[in-house]
C-alpha cells in the first residue's frame, strides 16, 4: 500500500488484525483545490470545522499500543469529508458551524466529483486493501475510529461529555466498552453523544457493518486531547478496556 495526498499509512509494519482509523486527520487544502485555500481565515482553518483537532495524535498512540497499523486523511474535511456516503449532501459543506466555506460556496457537481476521486476513493481504498491484507491472514478485522468534538458549537448549551461510544447494530465492542468507562466516576461517557453512529454510508458502515466486522468510533472532546499529555491519557484510559474487549472477539 503506497501513500498519496489522499492518506498517510502509519504504523505498517505492525500485522494486528485491528486497524486504527482518522478520517478527519488533517485541516490542509491542497493545492490544486481552489489553490490551497477554501477562502477561510487560519483560526477558521484550526478550528473543528477543518478537521478533528487532537484526533490523529490519539489515533496513532493507540496505534502503537495496540501494535495496530492505522490510516489516515490528508485532506481537510472542508475539501471533501471522507466520513460521508458519496451521496449525502453534507459530504462538501458550503456551511459549516455558521461560517461560509467561501471555496465551496460556488463548487458545482463537476468539482465536487472531481475531489472525490482524487482524495475521497483513494482514502476509501487503502481501508479496504487493509482490509483485505487482515483477511488474507484468515483473521476477522476489528476496525477503531478516532474522532474528535468541539466543546461547544456556535450558539449551543456546552456538551458535558468527555467521550463518546457512537455505534450502530454492533454492540461487540460498545456495550462493554461503555461498561468499563462508567466505572470511572470522574468521566462523563455519552452513549451515541454527541452523535449517533447510525450513519449509513459513512465510513464504519461501508467498511465494517456491511462486512461484519467489530467495529467501534470514539468521539473526544477536543479540548482534552489539544496536548499530547492531553492525548496520551485518554490512550492510557482506552487501550486496556480495547485491549481487553477485543481478545473476546
């Protein structure tokens, strides 16, 4: 599997059935879109709207505790977001949070069609050749996906969670997984919150329900993962109750 724009491949030469996921890895715009720019300030550009602030530091560390290779995007989910069907409206945002995306705001079908094949299938692909590398070793794949939250949307009540369990029909690895973090009193764990993880044709849905894989999305709040401290605590809280669930499977 060779990287592109479209994703980085980390941790490879770990041969886990696991495979860690960051679909919102990254705030960059590439060049040959709207030429690096979709017309937004930098601190627009480092907020949530962008991409998932502290999710690819999370993602990684896990990666390498679990001793699991992992993906990520390259692109911002301004740009195209990956954890969209190809036919959900949401998939180029020309509003995001209350701010104008100025780049997107006149991107016609053509344009749209045009960053899905250059970064959206790539992306999708190097899943499912990672995928198919686990199968090929006669193991079921277990598929973890890292995201982040921002505290507050623009004129919203706070969101009091510090993490959140999103799935679907699949409780293999939600069910338990919230049991151990409740047993922690001083972490506020949101079953489907601050979303749901019935989402389908987003990324956990194409690569793991339609195949039956365990699967699980993790949501954090992005203000306790901004640091790498930040980050490597919420990997120490997760990597044994994973660890754990997952030899179970």
């Amino acid at each position: 599997m060779s990287e592109t724009s479209a994703f980085e491949a980390l941790n490879t030469v770990a041969q886990s059935r696991i495979l860690l996921l960051c679909d919102h890895a990254s705030n960059h715009v590439p060049a040959e879109v709207n030429g690096g720019s979709l017309g937004l300030s930098a601190k627009d550009m480092a907020r949530h709207i962008a991409y998932d602030i502290g999710a690819r530091g999370v993602a990684l560390a896990l990666a390498k505790t679990l001793e699991a290779p992992m993906l990520a995007s390259r692109f911002s989910r301004l740009v195209i977001d990956p954890n969209r069907g190809e036919d959900d409206p949401t998939i180029m945002m020309k509003i995001y949070d209350h701010t104008i995306i100025e780049g997107n705001r006149h991107a016609d079908e053509a344009e749209k069609q045009r960053r899905i094949k250059r970064y959206y299938r790539p992306y999708h692909q190097a899943i499912d050749a990672a995928l198919n590398a686990i199968t090929s070793r006669g193991e079921l794949p277990v598929l973890i996906s890292i995201h982040s939250y921002t505290p507050q949307l623009n004129g919203r009540p706070k969101r009091p969670w510090h993490i959140g369990v999103l799935w679907g029909d699949d409780p293999r690895i939600a069910k338990p997984l919230l049991a151990k973090l409740r047993q922690n009193p001083d972490i506020v764990v949101g079953d489907n919150e601050p979303y749901s993880g019935e989402l389908r044709g987003d990324t956990m849905y194409s690569h793991a329900t339609k195949n039956g894989y365990p699967h699980i999305l993790i949501e954090l709040r992005h203000d306790l993962i901004d640091t790498i401290e930040g980050q490597q605590k919420w990997v120490d809280i997760l990597a044994g109750p994973l660890q754990e669930i997952i030899k179970t499977l």
